[in-house]
C-alpha cells in the first residue's frame, strides 16, 4: 500500500503473484525516464495471477520517448481498476496495454491524451470492462485485437484522433457492451 504522495520512477516490474499495488489516499506513479515502459506486470517466462493495479494517478514527465504507461504481459485472474491517466505532454505513451491474458477486469478508469492508443487489449479471453472512459489520445482510444469474450458496460471513447474503437482480427465472439 502505497501513501498519499508523488513517486517518481524510471520503472516497475511485478514478477510475484497475488500482489495488490494501491494507495492510501492521493498517489501518483510519474515515469521519469525517458526509455522503456512504465509498471510492467508479467513476463514471457511463465503466467502471473492474482495481480491488482488499484487507485493511482500515472503520468509521465519526460517527453520524447515512447511505450506503455502500463502494461500486463502473460497473465490471468488480473485487474485494473480505479486508475486515472493524465495528460502525457505529447510523448507516444500508450495508456495500458493487456497481451495474452485470461479473464481480465478493467473497471472505474480514466485514460486520457495519450501520444497513441489509450488502451490495447490483445490475445485476450475473457475481458471484462465496465465503467472507463478513453478520450482524447492521438490513436485510437480502445484497441481489440484477437480478443475472445469482451463483457461490460458504461465505455467511452470520445474525441480520438483515430478511432473510438478498433477491433483487429477479433474472433466471434459475444459483445455485451453498452456505450
């Protein structure tokens, strides 16, 4: 648990399982480096459980560097909620990016003015998204890309520069979502 305050970082790996990041009040993660990616949970050498990203402010305060304020990589049971993005003074961030991931929950967050796409999900099944907003990126603000089962409601995607929503090689697969 993490107290109110600011946290500067060059960037954080998760590699356990069962760990649960958030804060106690007002915390604000800030990518200060200019070179790889922010909060990294997972790896490619084996699957990850269990992990909760909750309640943070992330931003960036470099510009001229690009890659993921956030990123799960090879994960299941994980979750994103409570997170608000803010404006990331035109560097090519994307806000989240979810690869090869089983039943995953992203919910009551905000991602906004990234310098790419807000948010890309990727090899995906069971994706469960209620209540975010992804407005205003340079790309496009949700990005769907062979992902099996998306369930939610009460998403948004406004005023992007690409697309609201772009679904690339997506598989039949139900949509429950209501915006």
């Amino acid at each position: 648990q993490f107290p109110a305050g600011k946290y500067g970082y060059s960037a954080l790996t998760v590699k356990a399982n069962n760990v649960v990041l958030k804060c106690d009040g007002e915390a604000y993660l800030i990518k200060m480096s200019t070179s790889g990616n922010g909060l990294i949970v997972g790896n490619q050498a084996g699957r990850l459980y269990g992990v909760e990203i909750r309640g943070f402010q992330l931003s960036s305060s470099v510009t001229g560097a690009s890659g993921k304020l956030l990123s799960f990589v090879n994960v299941g049971q994980c979750g994103i909620y409570d997170i608000t993005q803010t404006a990331s003074f035109g560097v090519p961030w994307i806000g989240v990016r979810v690869t090869n991931a089983s039943q995953f929950i992203f919910s009551n967050n905000q991602f906004q003015d990234c310098g790419s796409d807000g948010l890309v999900f990727e090899d995906i099944v069971d994706l469960y998204i209620d209540n975010n907003r992804s407005d205003s990126h340079v790309g496009s603000g949700w990005v769907f890309n062979k992902v099996a089962g998306v369930y939610g409601s009460s998403n948004t995607a406004y005023d992007n520069g690409a697309h609201g929503v772009s679904g690339l090689n997506t598989y039949a697969s139900p949509v429950l979502t209501t915006q």
